[in-house]
C-alpha cells in the first residue's frame, strides 16, 4: 500500500516577482539568450509604493552586488494593489 501524496498548490508568485536583468551582468536585458536572462533575473529587496500608478523596486544583483532601482517596469495592479480612483 503506498501512501497518499499531497501535491502543494502553486504559490502566487510562482519564482520570480517583479523581476527585472542586472544591467551589469546582462546589458542586453530582455534581448538575451535564455541562459544570460535566466542567471542575471533579479527580485527586489524593497519595493514602495505612494499611492500612484507606478512602484519603486529597489533591486541588489546576487551576483556581482550591483544596485538599481526601477520606476517604470511595473504598476500596483502586477502587485494586486488596485488605486483608488477620485469621483472629483
């Protein structure tokens, strides 16, 4: 008799959330092979948000300890934050 197994569900960030290339170890960014995108994808270490309709992600490469930050790749909603909307 075998034992039942349990098979997790996905979690809602599958691997990677907000993910953006490590501008040093991949200057190609999205352009890149599969191998170079896939070692220099990154997660933030902090993400902001202040209510409008961009975040703040702080970012430190594993790799080779490169910071950045990136205001234009992503908005609340990826996040699940859904603005509110003035009726004025």
């Amino acid at each position: 008799m075998t034992a039942p197994t349990i098979t997790p569900e996905a979690a809602q960030f599958h691997d990677l959330w907000c993910g953006d290339y490590c501008p040093t170890c991949n200057p190609a960014g999205e352009h890149a092979d599969r191998c170079a995108r896939q070692c220099s994808l990154t997660e933030p270490d902090a993400v902001t948000w202040g209510g409008g309709v961009r975040l703040l992600c702080e970012y430190v490469c594993d790799r080779c300890g490169h910071q950045w930050r990136r205001a234009d790749l992503w908005t609340p909603e990826n996040l699940g934050f859904v603005p509110q909307r003035s009726a004025a």
